[in-house]
C-alpha cells in the first residue's frame, strides 16, 4: 500500500497498527520510499552504483543546490582564504550585514549557508545578529571541497 506521511512518521510501526487492527500481525517485508517533500522523487534519484559510474561534470549536473533547497536560510558568500581558514577550523566569523543575502524571513531565520567564489557550500550554522550592524555566523556543520586548488 502506499503511504503519505509527514517526517517522523514510522512506516513499520503503522504496518504493525494496521495489522493489530485487523486482528493479526504484520510487518514490513520492503519499503521503498518514492517522494521525499516536494524535491525529490524516484524519478529524478540516482542510486549509488550511478554515483559511483558518473564522471565529475555529470555529477555535479545531478546534484541540488542547498540554497534552492533551504530557501528560508541566509547566504554569505565569501572570497576571504582567511574566513575559509577560520570556517575550515570551525571558528565563527564575524560578518558585516551588507555582506549578507537575507532569506525572506530576515531577521526571525537564524540559520545560513556560508558559499565560496566558487559558489561551493563551505559550512552551514547559525547566524546571530548584534546591534552594531554585523552579524556572528558559528558554523555547526563545515564541508571540505577535495576538489578546490
């Protein structure tokens, strides 16, 4: 049977609800997930043996960019290697507010991407803004970019 249901429901244990209800037990012998929100179905999906087959420019051609996904967030974008140096070490940054691209929520999001010149996704965090006009981004997740020379 198929199932729409928002995050943080438990297939297999509505599987084993449905099942008690009826006066038996059940329980789930596969499950394959076909949608996920509003971006992502089989049909644009690639699984890990495609990864794995794709060349570099391909890949990249494949993958979302975060800031399409999380429209809501703020985006910094950076060519300073020294605040690359300081994100890479997961030190917060300080940045002034012209320098950031607010999301429609302003001020009420406290959650931002960090994107290099190359518009490569450095570090994602929360942003806090201060009364002087700037803002301290404390990255909780930092991505290393292999590939950046």
């Amino acid at each position: 049977f198929d199932v729409h249901c928002s995050k943080g429901t438990y297939v297999r244990t509505l599987v084993a609800d449905v099942a008690e209800s009826l006066g038996t037990a059940g329980y789930v012998k596969e499950l394959t997930r076909t949608t996920f929100g509003r971006y992502f179905t089989l049909e644009n999906s690639i699984n890990l043996d495609q990864i794995k087959n794709l060349n570099k420019s391909d890949l990249q051609k494949k993958l979302i960019d975060p800031q399409y996904l999380l429209p809501e967030w703020h985006l910094i974008r950076t060519d300073s290697p020294e605040i690359e140096q300081h994100l890479s070490h997961g030190r917060p940054i300080q940045i002034p507010l012209d320098q950031i691209k607010l999301s429609e929520k302003g001020m009420d999001c406290k959650m931002a991407m960090v994107k290099d010149h190359r518009h490569q996704l450095l570090a994602i965090g929360d942003l806090e803004f201060s009364q002087d006009s700037g803002c301290n981004f404390q990255p909780s997740r930092v991505f290393i970019n292999f590939s950046a020379g």
